[in-house]
C-alpha cells in the first residue's frame, strides 16, 4: 500500500513538471515567434499617373525612390511590413504625343514622403526549418499608406507652390476649399524575395498606389474665368491656371482643364535588402506543429 502511494505521489510530480516543462517550453515558442523581425533599406524608381501622364503603363519622368522597413514576420506565410518611402514625382504635357494635351502646357513636380503598413503573403512557406520551407518565395502585398505631396509649377525659371495659389478658383469665389497635401492611399503589388545570405534576404517588387484625390498634379476640374481669377487672387494665379495660347482670349473659360472622374495614382518599383533580427528556431516548429494538432 505504502509503495502504491509512493508511485502514484512520483507519477503525479513527474506529470506536474511535465506541464510545467510544456507551458515553458511554449512560453519560450510564442517569445521566440514574436521576436522574427527583419530591418533593412529599399530602393528603387517611380512614376506618376494621372491628368499630365495618362498612360498607366508608361513610365514617364522616373526618379529614385528609397526608403527604410521593418518587418515583422507572424509565420513563414505572412507578415507585416512597415514602410517609410520618399521620392519625386513628375509630368509636363510638353512630353505628350498628344497636340491637344501639348496645348495645354501644364506640369507639375512635387516631393513625395509615404508612411504604409502592408500585410505580405508569402506563396511558399519562407525561411522556416521544415521540411517544406523554402528560401525563396513569390509573395504578393497589400496594405493603406499615409503621403504628403506639394505640387509645384515653374513660371520664368522660379518654382511656385500652387495649392495656395487655387489655379482651379480654390478659396475664391468661383472654387470650394484647397484640397489637401495630406491622403491617404491603398499600396498593392507583387514581388519576389530570397535568402541571400544566413542573415539577410533580398527581394525585388512592383507596386501600385491607388489614392483618394485627383490633385496631385493640381489639375482635375475645369478652367475658372481667367481674368475673374486674375482679379481675385492675382496675375501669378491666372498665369500658372492657364498656360495655353487661348488664355487670353477667354475660351477656355469653363472647358475641362482635366478629368475629375478619375483620381491620380503612382507606382514604385523596387529593390529591398533586409537584415534578420532574429530568425525561425526549432521551437517555432514545435509550436507551428502543436498548433495545427
């Protein structure tokens, strides 16, 4: 009786470590998975599209993009990026092919900074220890983004704000209010990326930006009474409004300066070295098996 009592007392203590060994083992697991991170550069080109470039396919104006990230990996599959992106966007109808749109004569330059988060999935399992992980992967990306743009316009060999300036009668009496320099967009693509080294992974993607405004190049409506505009918000105003032959004549007076029923969007193509902060362990695995039990 009195061995019986000892065995069922050890067995017992032994299954309470046992439990105790698990709940570490899988605190360790859920600490070990949370801290899979990469940090690293991106760069790259871009491109504007809209009312002065509105073939989305042509690359029109390119410029250096580069930017830093952060990503956070949940698992082989999926992860979150965040995203800091700087670049220049720009267009001039004198490019175009298009006689009307050379008419025309408008253009635009801004700066561009862009803050995203984006949710990537990967098509094959990435950089884990199992046996179908792999060190390369197709994935394919989407997220929402926060820019900040200021269109500029040149006028005798000086750049001008124009958001102030309301060249679509913004703030006057024949406009609403300015629009705003600050929006929000959605970011979408896909790209390919591959361990490089132990420590580092390099991928390549291509992306598309679709925003919530058709003032990114300051063209959208139609043309506002030039000498009325000239009047109310001064000769600078009318001058960089309307740029073509028939300003002074008053025709243009009502006529499209740009299609309102489309919004602007902008595209980044581009190169990312990544350094791995931490990477996927064996308990990652006994904690992605124990899971799918």
């Amino acid at each position: 009786m009195v061995q019986g009592s000892w065995i069922s007392f050890v067995h017992k203590r032994m299954s309470r470590h046992r439990i105790v060994l698990c709940a570490a083992l899988l605190s360790a697991c859920v600490h070990a998975l949370a801290q899979t991170g990469e940090l690293g550069l991106t760069g790259g080109v871009s491109y504007y599209i809209g009312d002065i470039n509105p073939y989305r396919h042509y690359p029109n104006h390119t410029h250096f993009a580069a930017g830093i990230l952060y990503r956070y990996n949940f698992n082989e599959r999926y992860a979150l990026r965040l995203q800091g992106l700087y670049t220049t966007l720009e267009a001039y109808d004198s490019d175009s092919d298009d006689t009307l749109q050379v008419q025309r004569n408008l253009g635009f330059r801004t700066s561009l900074f862009e803050a995203s988060a984006l949710l990537e999935i990967n098509f094959l399992k990435f950089r884990g220890i199992t046996k179908d992980s792999h060190n390369w992967t197709p994935y394919v990306f989407a997220g929402l983004a926060y820019y900040h743009v200021n269109p500029q316009a040149q006028l005798d060999d000086t750049w001008y704000d124009l958001q102030p300036l309301g060249t679509e009668g913004q703030g006057s009496t024949m406009g609403g209010a300015p629009y705003s320099l600050d929006n929000f967009c959605i970011p979408f693509g896909a790209g390919f990326k591959f361990a490089f080294t132990d420590k580092i992974n390099v991928g390549i993607e291509w992306g598309l930006r679709k925003t919530y405004t058709d003032y990114i190049d300051d063209v959208s409506g139609v043309y506002v009474d030039n000498a009325k505009l000239a009047f109310e918000t001064g000769p600078l105003t009318a001058a960089l409004a309307d740029r073509s032959t028939l300003r002074t004549t008053g025709i243009n007076t009502g006529r499209a300066r740009g299609d309102a029923q489309t919004n602007d969007w902008y595209q980044y193509t581009g190169l990312t070295v990544t350094w791995l902060l931490t990477r996927f362990t064996e308990c990652d695995a006994i904690w992605d098996r124990m899971k799918n039990k």
